[in-house]
C-alpha cells in the first residue's frame, strides 16, 4: 500500500449530515471532558508541586517560558489550521507541510540554544541558561508532531486527541512529582515541560498511522502557506503581547513575584484552555459548515452559549472566593497571590468569549482581518501593560481587565463584519448566562463575608460552591425566558457529555 493510498483511507471518507452531527457533538464532548480532567490535574499538580517547590522555582521556569511561549505559537506557522481549515487536501501537500514543520522545530530549537547565554545576562541569573536549553528541545518533539494532531482534528478524532492530552499531561506530572521530591528543585519544572511535549509526539504517532512522504515543490501549498503564515502573524503578535506580563515581572521585580504571577495565572488558565479546546472543535466544524449561513450561525452561537454556561459563573467564583482557593490549592505560603487570581479572573472571563470572534475569522477565510485584529488587541494590552507596572505585578495584572473590556466591542464589530453571525447573536447567546452569574455572585459573597471569619478556608469554599450551584441554577429561573433557555443550554451539555459514551 502507498504512502498516498494508506493517506487516502485516513480521511478520504465521506460523511453525512447526520454523521458529521454526531462527529461535532462527540468532539465537543471529548472535549470537555479532557479539559474537566485537565483542570483536575493542574490542580492537583500545583497544590503537590507548590508544596515541594518555592516561587523562586516557578518564576525561573516562568522567566523562560515567557519568551519561549511566543515561538510556541509560531512554531506551526500556521498550516496546523491551514491543514484542518481547507477543503481538500493530498498527502504530498501535508508530507510537504510535515517536513515544512520538522524544519522549522530545528530552527527554533536552534535559535533558542543560541540565545540561551543573552537571556541569563537579561535577567541577570545564570541559573537560566541550562534552563533555556532543556526547555529549547520540547520544539523539536513538536515540530514532528503537528501534522498529525492536525490531521486528527480535521477527522474530529478528538476522542484520540483528548486520550493523548491527558495522557501526556499525567505521565509529564507524575515525573515531575517524582523529580520534586528527590531535590531536583526547578529542573522537575523543566521536565514537566519537555516530557509532556514528548510523550503528545508518541501519542500522536500512535494514534494516527500516517507516514509522511517526501518533501515536493509541486505540491501547491502556495495557498496554504499565506493562510499560515497570517495566522502565525497573529499568533506572534498576540502572544508576544500575551506574554509580556511575565517578561516585565521577571525583569523588573524578580523571580519570587514572578512566581506568585505565575501560579495566580496558572488557576485561572484553565478556563482559557477551555475555551481554546472547544475553539479546535468549532473550527473544525464551523469550516465545513461554511456554505451554509444558518447553519454556521446555529452551531457558532450554542458554542458560545456552552461557553458563557460554563465559564462566567466559574470565573466570577474564583474572584470572589480566590483567597480560599489559593489557600487551599497552594497552601500559606502563597497567600500573596490571592488577589491576583481575583483580577485576572475578571480578565479570564470576557476573554474565554470574545475569543470566539477569531475563529469566526479563520474559518470564514479572513485570515488578514485575524492578523488585525490580534494588532489591535495586542497593542491595547501592552498599553496597559506598560502603565500598569508602576504598581507592581497587581498593576499588570489590571491590565489585563482594562484591556478585555475597553476592546471587547470594537473585536466584536470587527470580527463578526461580512460573517453569518452578528454582534446582536452574541449578546443574545450569553446574557442570560451573565446575568445569572451576577446574580449567583452577589448571594455567595454575603454568604462569604458571613462565614469567612468563623471557619477555616476549606470550609468557606465548599460552603461557597454548594449555595452557589443552586443559587446560579435558580437565578436562571427567575430571569425572563430563562427557564426555556435553561433547558436548551443543559440539553446541550448533556449531549456533549451522552456523547461521551457512543
């Protein structure tokens, strides 16, 4: 069997509506149940790691990775989305962008170990420039990797997807663990992060049998490799703004802030992570479905309804009960990041939402709108970054919410413009669930400042999380047609998660 005919039989099958249905509903439950297990493992992870380990530990890590996160995101340059958003591919185009992406791996790879020694003397540790090098060899595992998690996404095999993740996310943790508590001090940090990029490789091979071929110039990837390359320009512009935070942190004040920034962020990224797993599901869907207006609209806006479900009464609970959280995930010793987790909680919230614009973007084909629009958000948080580091890490941690706020209409105008969803849908899909999530917060903070004084922080936060379950499951209720809009919202997630078991 050739190489071509082996690829053909991979994903050249064709599916019916009702199949390509069941496909995006069982994606999007695999989805969400790796992100549940994934929110159990950081935790669990951080309040074992946070207790093994000092700040010091997590702000060296963090002082790398806030450079290395941008070339994280340009890394695929792009054709991971190219390979999953194009209606038709051959196996010579992806064997061509495979090795397109190997190559790039080693360029980076090569580049970072180059710049190890300069970054040691920014930050004025030494200690960094090993660090930098380990952390340096995760892009060459990736690099072999991207194409067939692309491939596995264009498929909607995301119940692989979603083994591999926890998977690697486990077995990179539980090294980790076992590196801790044999001294290794910040290098388990290291090795959680080069590990879980090699274990996502072997996973990825296994899961998907396809052989690259050669490399071929007539493979007609031009198309590609500008769509690509606009969604890698966004992705650097975006997170290079993303990541600024932590550069300004580690420069300015040091390694132990960072570190508290870093674990403050970290408990709030798993609503973001959220957020950015069900946008894998939808592009995939949302780019086949998009001869069909109606329909785009109808799945775009249930994604969006799921996600203001799920994530604004979950994101306005941790800012009010962030002190417990923080207490009880990380232990004393890290109370100073309580209020951190609160700001960047707000922050984390709109963002989840206005986020789905951009897959709007991508899957629409306005790949040059996408680029900028990253630009104007992303000069927007640097603005405030940059303003708000004369007070500190709590400075930069409010600009964040300036920033989510201030440019969330003009994101939501731009990105939806010549699309089949309007500004008007989006209001729609999530006020209910908004307006439920204030309702549930101002009760559960009476009921905190009532009993914070009398128990202890574990206490408070389970007293917390049992009122506020039901008290924002009734808000729904009371508010007008909430009670239909209920039904329909949990009818949806209980599909997602029925899906599961299929």
């Amino acid at each position: 069997m050739t190489g071509a005919t082996r690829f053909e039989r991979l994903i050249g099958t064709a599916v019916t509506p009702e199949a390509f249905k069941a496909q995006a509903i069982r994606g999007s439950a695999y989805v969400m149940a790796a992100e549940g297990l994934e929110v159990l493992l950081r935790v669990g992870s951080m309040a074992i790691l946070a207790r093994l380990l000092v700040p010091e530990h997590f702000g060296l890590v963090g002082m790398v990775t806030a450079i290395t996160a941008v070339a994280e995101r340009f890394k695929d340059v792009g054709l991971s989305v190219a390979t999953v958003q194009r209606k038709d591919i051959t196996h010579e185009q992806v064997s061509t962008l495979f090795w397109l992406n190997s190559a790039l791996g080693l360029l980076v790879f090569g580049l970072f170990a180059a710049l190890a020694p300069p970054i040691a003397r920014f930050y004025g540790d030494l200690r960094l420039f090993p660090i930098t090098l380990a952390i340096a060899s995760s892009f060459l595992w990736s690099g072999v990797t991207i194409q067939h998690q692309a491939l596995l996404r264009r498929q909607m095999m995301f119940g692989r997807l979603a083994g591999i993740q926890v998977s690697a996310s486990l077995l990179s943790i539980v090294l980790a663990v076992i590196l801790a508590k044999m001294g290794a001090g910040y290098w388990a940090l290291v090795a959680r992060e080069v590990s879980r990029n090699a274990f996502q490789a072997v996973g990825s091979w296994a899961a998907i049998p396809w052989i690259p071929g050669r490399a071929s110039r007539q493979a007609n990837i031009k198309s590609m490799l500008a769509f690509g390359g606009d969604v890698t320009a966004f992705n650097l512009i975006w997170y290079m703004a993303f990541n600024l935070d932590q550069l300004v942190i580690g420069k300015v004040f040091g390694a132990t802030p960072l570190g508290l920034y870093r674990q403050a962020s970290s408990l709030t990224m798993p609503l973001l992570q959220f957020s950015s797993a069900i946008s894998s599901v939808a592009e995939s869907a949302l780019s086949r479905l998009q001869g069909s207006r109606a329909e785009y609209r109808s799945y775009y806006l249930r994604i969006v309804n799921v996600l203001a479900f799920v994530t604004v009464p979950i994101a306005l609970f941790l800012a009010i009960f962030a002190e417990e959280v923080v207490l009880v995930v990380l232990g004393q010793s890290w109370k100073a990041a309580s209020g951190l987790v609160r700001i960047l909680a707000i922050a984390a919230a709109v963002r989840t939402l206005a986020g789905t614009a951009g897959f709007v973007m991508v899957t629409c084909g306005f790949s040059r709108r996408y680029v900028k629009w990253g630009a104007l958000n992303s000069l927007g948080l640097a603005f405030f970054i940059f303003i708000g580091m004369r007070e500190g890490p709590t400075g930069v941690a409010f600009a964040h919410v300036a920033a989510s706020f201030l440019l969330l209409a003009p994101a939501l105008f731009w990105g939806f413009k010549n699309t089949p969803v309007r500004v008007a849908d989006f209001l729609r899909a999530i006020r209910r669930a908004v307006m439920a999530s204030l309702l549930m917060s101002g009760g559960v903070l009476l009921v905190k400042q009532a009993a914070s004084s009398h128990q202890n922080a574990l206490s408070v936060f389970l007293l917390g999380l049992a009122l506020g379950i039901p008290a924002y499951l009734v808000a729904w209720l009371v508010l007008p047609g909430g009670r239909d809009e209920l039904k329909r919202t949990i009818g949806n997630l209980r599909s997602l998660f029925t899906a599961v078991g299929r």
